[in-house]
C-alpha cells in the first residue's frame, strides 16, 4: 500500500498509516507513506516512510519552501515521483486526498507504479476560488479525477448529494464511506479535578468558515462573570495578525494562550484533556465547505473527554445532539457564551457530556472502520 497524504494530524490517511504499523506482522506486506505539507503549514517538509514487516520503519524528511499555490503541488507531485523512482517498488494501491494528489494517483497507476488508486474525499467545495473560471476548471478536475480512480471514499454522508447537486456523478460501485476514525490509543481522559477551571480548547486552521471571530466575541462576554476563562490554541497554522489585532483591542491577550503548532502526539492530547470544553463554531454560510465535510475537531475533543460546542452546520453535530455529547448552537455569541458559562459552571452536565462523548467514539473505531473500507478495496487486513 502507498498512502499519499498532507500531513494534517487526525485525518484518515494519518490515522491509517498508525493503524497499519501497529497492526503489522513479520510477514505482512510493506507499505509506504508519504506526507507532504499542508498549504499554510508552519510544518514545511515532505516525510518518507517506509515500513517492512516489524522492522523499524525508514524515514526520510526534506525541508519545503513556504507554500507558494500550483508550484508547491507541483513539487508535491514530483518529489513523490522522485521518491518512488529511487524506492523502485510497486505497490498493490494508492490512497490520496486533495486534487493534486489524486491526480499523482492516477499517473502512478498509468505508469505501472500502483494497480489501483483511491481518492478520499474530506471536503467538497461548491465554489472553491472566488474567479468563477478557476472554480470551473477546480470542478471539472475534480470531476475527472473522481471518474477515472479505483475508489473514491467520502469521510461525510453529505459529500456526495452536494456533488450530485453539481452534476459530479460518482459510480455507487466505487463509492465508499468511511468517516473520520478514531484510535483507540487517543480515547482517553484526566480525571475532573486535573482539569483546568473555566478552560477552552481550540485546534485547527484560522479560515473565516472556521468561527475564531465568534470565539474573541463570546470570550469578550464570558470574562465579564469568569474573568479566569482562557482559550488554548493549537494549530499547524500561523496565527492571524487580524484576529490578534481584534484581540488586543478588545483587551483579551491573558484570555488567550497561542501554543502554535504541537508535534507531538502524546503532548498534544495531554494540552487537550486539560481543558472543560472544545471549541467548533463553524460559520453558516450556503457555499462554506464545511456544509458537506467531515469534520474531524469536535471528533478530537471528544477522544479526548472534552465536550465540543459546535455550530449546526456541518453534519457531525446531529450526532453529537443525539448523543448528548456536547452543545449544538446557532453562529450566535450569546449562544455560545451561555454553552461555555453552562459547562464551566455545572459539573453535572459536564461529566454527563465528558461521558457520552467518550461513548460516541466508540462507533468510529479504527478497527471496524478500517477494516470495512480495506476490504471494500480488495485488501482485507489481517485479524
């Protein structure tokens, strides 16, 4: 197997990858990854790994020049191919995500280096760029892309009734769904009282779609009656000078804590379960991605025994309604400050939602969902 993915922590090609080394045996089949930079990344390297049988893995990392769009997907493309060239191995299939990825997918498979390639499908974006000829020729790549692979897996129900919608028809016999996994060793949680007081947790990008504005908003109110609240930020992305700037006018800096980008993963969740409650306002809006993504974040927090407070737009938040696993708002501050202040305050109903969410995880356990996608691919794991 070849995974091609952009090093993005918790997405499915990252969590297979992990799921494949500690499940292999002496005489499994190798498998080789490959991770390239995320655009906006402060992590700018493209990693090599190689991994046979038990043996401890090969690895080989070459630095990246900041992210310049179509030349640095460019190079993601022919440093892969530079790679596999030198490695001179073939491989039974290729899972990639993102169109520049996908695309390598399909050339490795034209020119003999893979058999099969599967395309994964994190997000779909109605309108990717705001020059309508840029968004046409994004679609009609796509598009391609989605006809002429092996396999194309959609992380979110949703996905594909928004490519429909776009006249992007994909064949029910290639299409699989697998939904964000999480790792078994990542479920945990810190006991109540090792908890931080008043404490919120936020990982991932800075995007407008993303909510961080409604955050500064919501913070601004909460610290009225909880002048401890603090928001913990992580992430793979520079922080924004604009949202900086919102916060130093408004007088906020000790209620903010920047961490930037946490590599690794054992710290990572450990900043994470010291938290009361994670952060995921995702903007409303009829062409924002996150509409018809899987969203991976509120997944995180809740891995983590963090209650998530999340915005109804992404389809993720009618199970964690159901579930009882966290608070589902409108894009509104009064909203989300009341969530924030309810979880603080009320310990009841914060170990209720820290319970279910942990309960909630369960259903996306790398195992069943692993091994359903790899043998709907034709490559059954070994028990």
């Amino acid at each position: 197997m070849l995974i091609i993915w952009p090093k993005a922590s918790a997405s499915i090609g990252i969590v297979l990858a992990s799921f494949l080394e500690r499940h292999r045996r002496a005489a499994s089949a190798s498998f080789t990854c490959i991770n390239h930079p995320v655009p906006g990344s402060v992590l700018q390297e493209t990693e090599f790994v190689f991994f046979c049988g038990q043996d401890a893995p090969r690895r080989s990392r070459l630095p990246r020049e900041k992210y310049i769009p179509i030349f640095s997907d460019v190079v993601d493309g022919l440093l892969t191919l530079m790679f596999l060239m030198i490695a001179h191995r073939r491989h039974d299939i290729c899972i990639t995500a993102g169109l520049n990825l996908g695309l390598v997918g399909i050339l490795l498979r034209r020119i003999g280096v893979v058999k099969k390639t599967a395309f994964v499908i994190m997000d779909y974006w109605p309108q990717k760029y705001k020059s309508v000829f840029l968004s046409r020729l994004y679609r009609a790549l796509y598009s391609w892309c989605c006809t002429h692979v092996d396999f194309v897996v959609d992380v979110a129900p949703t996905i594909d009734e928004a490519r429909r919608r776009d006249g992007i028809m994909v064949d029910p016999q290639k299409r699989i769904f697998a939904p964000h996994p999480i790792d078994s060793f990542q479920v945990g949680s810190f006991p109540q009282e090792a908890v931080e007081p008043d404490s919120l947790i936020w990982t991932g990008a800075f995007a407008p779609e993303c909510g961080f504005e409604l955050v500064i908003d919501a913070v601004e109110l909460v610290a009225q009656q909880r002048p401890g609240v603090v928001v913990n930020v992580t992430s793979y992305e520079p922080f924004r000078e604009d949202l900086l700037r919102t916060i130093r006018e408004k007088g906020l800096e000790k209620h903010f804590r920047l961490l930037g980008y946490v590599k690794d993963e054992q710290a990572f969740m450990g900043i994470v379960r010291r938290n009361r409650a994670g952060l995921a306002p995702y903007r409303p809006g009829e062409l924002t991605v996150k509409n018809f993504a899987g969203v991976a974040r509120p997944w995180t927090y809740m891995a983590n025994g963090v209650p998530p407070i999340i915005t109804r737009v992404p389809p993720d938040a009618e199970e964690i309604q159901a579930a009882g696993a966290g608070f589902v708002i409108d894009y509104d501050r009064n909203q989300l400050a009341d969530a924030m202040l309810a979880l603080f305050t009320d310990d009841q109903l914060y170990q209720r939602c820290r319970d279910n969410s942990l309960e909630l995880v369960q259903s996306r356990a790398t195992g069943p969902v692993f091994r359903k996608l790899l043998t709907k691919m034709g490559i059954p794991p070994d028990d």
